[in-house]
C-alpha cells in the first residue's frame, strides 16, 4: 500500500498522537526538568518517533519515514551524550538539541516528500 494508505499511522488520529505527539508533548513538559529525567525522556521519545517513523516506512511506504527513522534514532544518540557530557553544545544545548530536531525533521520531509516539479 502507498503513502497515505490505511496502514499509515498518520491516516488517523490516534495513530498520528500515539506515533509523534505523545513523546513530543513529553519532551516540551520536561523542557524546565534537569538531566537525568529531560536526557531520558528525550532518548524515549526520539527512540518511540524514530521506531515509528521505520514502522510506519514499512507499513506505508512514505519516503521521507526512511529518513527520520535514521534521524531521530541518531539524535537520541546525540542526546545521551549531550545529557551526559560527552558532548559539548555550550550552555545553550538543549535549545540547540529541539531546534535540530525539530528542523532536521522538517528537511528531511520537505525534501523527500516534494513532487517532482518537472518530468
């Protein structure tokens, strides 16, 4: 079945909630929290997004979901080291960390998804 099909997690609601914006509402409600619990509610959340963004690239076959799978489970890498040391993103780190995220993720969409304007 192709992009948008009905095994496409993003075809419903809930499958869009429990996929993406659960473990994006809980990286936002541990912005304020100090590591270890904002390190590892991070890495949770970027391991469930990055799985099932390779699940649902599986299931459906949207091209951009072979990208941020990859992605998102390489920035929960990123994370852990960041959260404990062995990364250096200056005091402003975390800011760095959600901004890469957040627009990573919008290129690789924007990129992989766009229609071929001339054939």
């Amino acid at each position: 079945m192709g992009p948008g099909g009905k095994t496409d997690f993003l075809s419903t609601l809930p499958g869009a909630l429990i996929a993406w914006g659960l473990p994006i509402v809980a990286m936002v409600l541990v912005i304020g929290v100090p590591h270890p619990v904002k390190t590892w509610t991070w890495t949770g959340a970027l391991i469930w997004m990055g799985t099932a963004c390779l699940w649902n690239a599986r299931r459906c076959g949207r091209r951009h979901c072979f990208w941020t799978g990859p992605f998102f489970l390489a920035m929960a890498i990123v994370v852990l080291a960041f959260g404990y040391g062995h990364v250096d993103l200056g005091s402003q780190g975390w800011k760095w960390l959600a901004a890469a995220i957040g627009l990573g993720a919008w290129v690789i969409t924007a990129v992989t998804e766009r229609k071929e304007r001339y054939r």
